[in-house]
C-alpha cells in the first residue's frame, strides 16, 4: 500500500553547501522526490528567532507508515545539520508531517493532522497551492482554512453605540 503525505518543510539557517534557507528547502526537495510541491515563500518567524523563514510544502508517496517516515525525516534533518535545540530557534531544516491519507493518526511524539496546522498561515498557504481539496479530517479542506487566516477580521466593538 501507498500513502500520499502533505509534507511541511521550513529553513531559516544557511547551510555549508546549500547556502541560504531556500537553497536548503530545493535540497531537502530534492531528498522528498515529491510528486508536486509549492513554490517557497518567505515567512516571518514564530517565536524569539529574528530571521525569516523559507517555507513550502510537498505531497510524497511512499509506503512508510507513519512513525518510520518520522524517523526518516529526522534522519534527512539531521543530515542537513539540524541540531536540537531552543523550541522556536533558528534551524537549519524543519521537515513536519502535515497530513497523510490514512486519515488522523496519534503516536509516541507524532499526530496527525499537525496540531497547529489550521492555526499557520506559513504551513496552510503552501499546501493550498498543491492540495487546496485536501480535507483536514471533518475540519473543512486546506483552502477553506488558508482563506479563514487571511480574511479580514471586523474591528471590536466596545459594547457602546455609536452615532444617533
């Protein structure tokens, strides 16, 4: 059996041979062997980290179940010099699975759909260029929750009327 994955990749560390973030996200695609990917776009950082991200996303197909493509993708990082460290911090590469066709899935130190995935816009815009339909499990698709992120919020209200 093959799984389809929605892969999350992110950089905002240079790297020795693959120098900036976005040379380390065409690397690390290249290491996917995706069968489509987004363009990589620029982020702001989460967190206390000040550099800006590179960030894209990618659907693989493999027949790994879940926690052996984790360790896959932890070994792919590690390769690429990744380094456990501060939560939020500076990273050479950040490889997270985001969703797979094998519906939700809770393991040891992996869930899936990604627990803050309908909450970021850096994860739910490149996914929405290749998998817009995709549904995140009786939550709506990708393109609805892209689209819920980026609509305009009304302003608050203090409880006061205002005008006659």
């Amino acid at each position: 059996m093959t799984y389809t994955y929605a892969i999350g990749l992110g950089s905002n560390r240079r790297h020795g041979r693959h120098g900036a973030p976005s040379g380390v996200i065409e690397a690390a695609l290249a290491e996917l062997q995706p069968v489509a990917r987004s363009r990589i776009c620029s982020t702001a950082p989460l967190g206390p980290s000040h550099r800006r991200f590179a960030n894209a996303a990618a659907l693989i197909a493999t027949p790994l179940p879940p926690p052996a493509l984790l360790a896959w993708l932890k070994q792919i990082e590690r390769e690429f010099g990744r380094r456990r460290g501060r939560r939020w911090g500076a990273r050479v590469l950040d490889l997270d699975i985001l969703l797979w066709s094998g519906g939700p899935w809770s393991g040891r130190g992996l869930a899936i759909p990604h627990p803050h995935l309908i909450e970021r816009r850096f994860t739910l815009d490149p996914l929405s260029e290749i998998a817009p339909n995709w549904r995140i499990y009786g939550a709506g698709t990708v393109r609805q929750h892209a689209a819920r992120l980026t609509r305009p919020r009304p302003a608050h209200r203090s409880g006061r009327r205002s005008g006659p």
